[in-house]
C-alpha cells in the first residue's frame, strides 16, 4: 500500500544505519542516520528513523550477521570500560552509548562520561599515570539552559581525552560536576559490574 512506503523508507534506512554502526563503528546515531539518508537520497528530517528504531535494527543486526563474535567483544568492551572506570573512580564515570545498551560493533567507542570540578585535574590525573591521550571536544545538547537560546536548541563543548588501548578507543567526556543532575541514560561502577554478572 502507498501509506505504508514511508514505513518500509524509515525500516531502510534504519537497517543501513545499523549496518554501518555495526561494521564501521560509527556511534554517532544522528550522523548514521543522515548519511545512511543521503545514500538513499532522503534527506528530510522527519522522514528519517528515530534513534530507537536505529538501536532495535542494530541489535537484529549484532544478533543475525555477528552472533558468533558481538557477543564476545561487548564482552571484552565492558569489561575494559569497567577497569577505566574503577582507575577513574575519583571522577564519577558513567558508561553510556553502545558499549552500555548492548549493541556495540567492531571497532565500536567506548564512551564515558566523568564528572570533575576541574579539566585540569583529569588532565593531571592521566600524566600522572603515564596514561597517553589526545585532546579533542564534541558537542553535547544541554537541556538544563535550553530556555536561554530562542530555538530551545542549546548546545555546550564538552572537552574528550581519548584513550587508545587495546581494546579499541576509549572517548572520556569531562562535564562540571552540576552537569551530573542532568537525565540520561548511563551506568556507573556497580552497574557496569552488574551487566558482567560480578
């Protein structure tokens, strides 16, 4: 049926975005979904899949094409997360992203969210302990000022460390401890324990 076409678009689109977050470990839902768009020449926003029909495509995906192998690498991500995490400790880490809902790919990102009174003080922390790191920042909608800006679209730079190790890249993102109040969907210590059965 005709109504049904821009289900069947959005399915698409949804199924090309997983694939190439699952094969080429693109974390980014929005960026996944616009090029997986543009490839099928759709370019409007409201006709693309929303990043829960994304998640629920990735994980038929994982679950069809890499049964014999996500399984054991999410394994291996947590499990490098959760020793980051406990080194980390002082800094209040939150797992969030793929490696937390299960539907990490290979060469999937770690991400992890730390919570400091100051830049420096992570900064210093990883010197310290010879841990090597390159600097970036991304930009993260911040809902708790969205009354300031007109377009109720605020969005604030949030400084990365990124860590190689061998269990691929590890992004930590340093908030203000304020920013901690703010809702999402994340996982400390002891539940990231919890997702390895410890």
């Amino acid at each position: 049926m005709a109504k049904d076409k821009p289900q069947q678009l959005r399915q698409l689109i949804a199924q090309k975005a997983a694939r190439m977050m699952a094969e080429e470990g693109i974390s980014d839902y929005a960026y996944a979904k616009k090029k997986a768009g543009r490839q099928l020449a759709v370019i409007e926003s409201n006709a693309l899949p929303s990043n829960a029909e994304i998640e629920q495509a990735l994980k038929l995906y994982n679950m069809l094409f890499l049964s014999n192998t996500q399984p054991e690498n999410l394994l291996k991500l947590r499990k490098a997360a959760l020793f980051t995490m406990q080194l980390l400790e002082k800094f209040n880490p939150y797992l969030i992203g793929a490696v937390l809902d299960g539907t990490a790919g290979l060469g999937a990102e770690t991400e992890i969210h730390l919570f400091a009174d100051s830049l420096k003080d992570v900064e210093m922390f990883l010197l310290n302990k010879d841990i090597p790191f390159e600097s970036n920042d991304k930009s993260y909608r911040a809902s708790n000022d969205t009354k300031r800006e007109k377009n109720g679209d605020y969005r604030k730079k949030i400084p990365i460390f990124a860590l190689e190790t061998e269990e691929g890249l590890i992004n930590l993102s340093v908030f203000e401890v304020d920013d901690i109040r703010v809702a999402t969907k994340r996982a400390g210590i002891e539940d990231v324990k919890v997702l390895l059965g410890q």
